[in-house]
C-alpha cells in the first residue's frame, strides 16, 4: 500500500517571480532496495538521541543493524517499517508493531519516528504517523501510541496529534550480569 501526498509550495523561479513546485511525499513500507538509506537515517536517529540528559549513547554494532533490518523486511515479523521519501529521497523512517490488549483491541506501537532535521515542519511526521495509525486499524490494532521524552522538540506535533494522558514510563533494570539484546 502505497500513499502519495502531494504538496505545493512557493518557491523563486530563476527570474525572481514566485512560481509553483510541485512536491511529492511518497511513504510506504521498507522494501530491499531501501537498505542503505535506512541506515544511514538509522544512525542519524540514534546519533540524535545519544548523550541527552539521563540517556546513555546507544551504542549498536553493524550486526545488530542487520539483524534489525532483517527483521523489518523479512515479513514474518512482528515488527514494521515504513519510509517517507521527499521528490524520490529518503527523509524519514518508522519502526512500529502490533500488540494485544487486555482489555480490548489490539494495540500500534509506534516505536521509533525520525525525519531528516534538513527536511523537517513539512508534514512528513504526522504523515508518517497517520500512515502507521490506518495500518493498526487495518490488522486490528486501533489503539496506536508512543513514548517520547518530556522536552523533545516533537512534542508540539504529538500534542496536536494525539492525547497525553500524564502517564510515567519506567524502565526495569536489569542486574549487570543480565545481557540486554
């Protein structure tokens, strides 16, 4: 399922007048053919994150980028992949995955969200999002969510999106002598 979302923005024409450009916004899932520019904004994603307060870099190893990216094209999975590509260029990736509920349908979450800084505040997010949300409703995950840290810049987008309820995540550590794959 492909989606296409077109967009007209001014810009200068060689002779100085306005002049219309169109520009196309195609997101659709991760395919083979998409490898290199899905590591490269990969490591751009975890290389944005590394260092903020209270956050340790994330270190991750050529293997483990493989083994991620087997994962996300393979299609036994349960984890997904999409791309957004700006006029043909790669400009943003989503990880997500579907989960059951307790107490009622199925569960979207939406775990990793990154758009290229150069090409950000042009819609491509809540594209991307919305892209990711039409995919639970479709496999019966309706309930899609995410985490995001208290200061992210992003946060203005999500709150017009979605709804923040004030809840807390806690991650459980585990002793030294447990490896974290």
């Amino acid at each position: 399922m492909e989606l296409q979302w077109r967009q007209n923005t001014l810009g200068m024409s060689g002779t100085g007048g306005d002049a219309r450009m169109a520009t196309v916004l195609t997101i659709d899932s991760l395919t083979e053919l998409d490898h290199d520019e899905w590591e490269r904004l990969t490591r751009s994603f975890h290389a944005h994150w590394a260092g903020r307060p209270g956050r340790p870099a994330t270190e991750v190893d050529d293997r483990r980028y493989e083994r991620t990216w087997q994962r996300l094209i393979n299609g036994k999975q349960v984890v997904r992949g999409i791309s957004a590509r700006l006029d043909g260029k790669m400009v943003g990736i989503a990880h997500y995955l579907f989960h059951a509920s307790v107490w009622g349908a199925g569960r979207c979450y939406l775990a990793e969200l990154f758009v290229d800084p150069q090409a950000r505040r042009r819609g491509i997010a809540t594209a991307m999002i919305e892209r990711v949300a039409r995919d639970g409703d479709e496999h019966g995950a309706p309930r899609l969510y995410w985490n995001t840290e208290i200061d992210a810049d992003a946060r203005a987008l999500y709150d017009k999106l979605a709804v923040y309820r004030g809840y807390v995540v806690y991650n459980y550590s585990r002793p030294a002598t447990v490896p974290v794959t």
